[in-house]
C-alpha cells in the first residue's frame, strides 16, 4: 500500500493517534532552551510552529504531485481524499520553509541540535500508525518478517523498516548530541540519511515509476540529499552566535 492507498486509513485511530503523539512530542519538546535570550526563544518557536505547517502542507502536496502526477495530469475533485501524506514531502518543506522564514524574522542561528535529536523518534512513533493501520507497506514477499495485507497478501513491512532506521537515527544523534560532534549539523544529517534510506527502500515499495526510470519518491529523495548536503556545507562555514548555547 502506497501514500495513495494509505488516504482510506487517514481517519482511523489506530492511525490518527500515533501520528498526533509523534507531532506532540516535535512539538512540545523544549527545543527552545538552547537560546538564552526570551526575544531569540519567541522567534525560534514561531519559526518552528510556520516549519510544522510548511511540512503538512508540503507532506500532502508531494503526495498529490507524485500519487497523482499533477501537474502533468489533471486533478479529480476527491483529490485531498485521494492521497495521504508522505514524509519526504514532509521533511524536504518544513526545511525549505525554516530557510525561507529565518532571515525573514531576523533568525540568524544555525540548525536547533535539540530540536534534531528528538525528530526521529516523534517520525518513529508516527510510524507506528502506519505499521497498525497496515499502509505503507512493499511490495509481495514471503520472508520471514512479511505483513499480510488487507486482501492476505504477505508484503515488506516498509513501515516497520522506516520506524527502525529513525530509531536508530534517533540513538546516533542523540550520541553525537551529547558528545558535542557535528554540532548544528544533525538535521542535515537527517535529511542526507533518510534521502539515501528512503531511495534504496523505494525499491521494494509499490510505487510507479514517475521519470527517468526513478519513482516520484526516489526523486525527491535525490532533492532531501541535496538539501541536507547543502545545510551541512553552508552550517560548517558559520561560526556559532554569541547569544546560543548548547543545554546538556
């Protein structure tokens, strides 16, 4: 079952409630204790909440765009109902908007480690969802791990390969956090490294090839590693602000 297939279980709570607790913990998590300054903390969490619409929106957008091949073909009128959401989507907008809206607002600080650290573990457990709800799964496959779908047909268990890889994504930034090591970094790290998982599953996933022998997910997670690559780049040539700290 793909992002497509997935849209049919957007309202179950087997669903719904794993991807609100994941969204909740990115959400509440004190990230914003790395700045000192109560002016530098305010923008930082308006920066924050305009990242998290920027990656809903960018998460259904990417979805409609690869699911349903728009622009290239029509939209039919259902087309919200007809696709999920899909978390390279997700990942690729909520990054461009934060560097869209940082000078903007005057929010001249480096990538939030904090905040990095504790993403694939809030994607982990909104994983779960998909994992009951039984979307997101790959292609046929009789191993000994595979997931019936809903028709009995053993699959992949994609879901659970996704929430595995942000576990232990989770476990080495965490690490490198407290050892102080790619410091601003981490979030780059992610997207690099989701952009390379994400493009190697693809090719046990059901989705359509999109262009150029490639599925619409393996193509934007081409552009997840350029952007990540791009971050780390530009974040190693910037020295830390005065006014940030890192809080143990």
């Amino acid at each position: 079952m793909n992002e497509m297939e997935a849209a049919a279980h957007g309202f179950q709570a087997t669903y719904v409630i794993p991807v609100l607790l994941g969204v909740a913990l990115a959400a509440l998590f004190p990230a914003s204790r790395t700045f000192e300054n109560a002016r530098e903390r305010h923008v930082y969490r308006i920066v924050q909440l305009c990242t998290l619409i920027g990656a809903l929106v960018g998460a259904k957008l990417t979805a409609v765009v690869v699911d349903l091949r728009w622009p290239l073909s029509p939209l039919p009128d259902d087309f919200l109902f007809r696709t999920g959401r899909t978390l390279t989507g997700g990942l690729l907008f909520g990054f461009l908007t934060a560097e869209l809206l940082k000078p903007l607002l005057g929010h001249r600080h480096p990538p939030n480690d904090r905040f990095a650290m504790i993403l694939p573990f809030s994607i982990a457990i909104g994983r779960v969802g998909c994992l009951l709800s039984g979307c997101c799964n790959g292609q046929p496959w009789e191993g000994p791990w595979a997931i019936e779908d809903a028709d009995g047909v053993p699959r992949h268990p994609t879901a659970l390969y996704d929430l595995l890889f942000h576990l232990a994504l989770g476990a080495v930034l965490v690490g490198l956090f407290r050892a102080g090591r790619v410091r601003h970094r981490l979030f780059a790290l992610h997207l690099i490294a989701y952009g390379v998982f994400r493009f190697a599953i693809e090719t046990i996933r059901t989705t359509p090839e999109y262009a150029l022998g490639l599925t619409g997910y393996q193509i934007v997670s081409l552009l997840l590693i350029a952007a990540g690559a791009t971050s780390w780049a530009r974040t190693a040539l910037t020295a830390e602000p005065a006014s940030a700290r890192i809080a143990a």
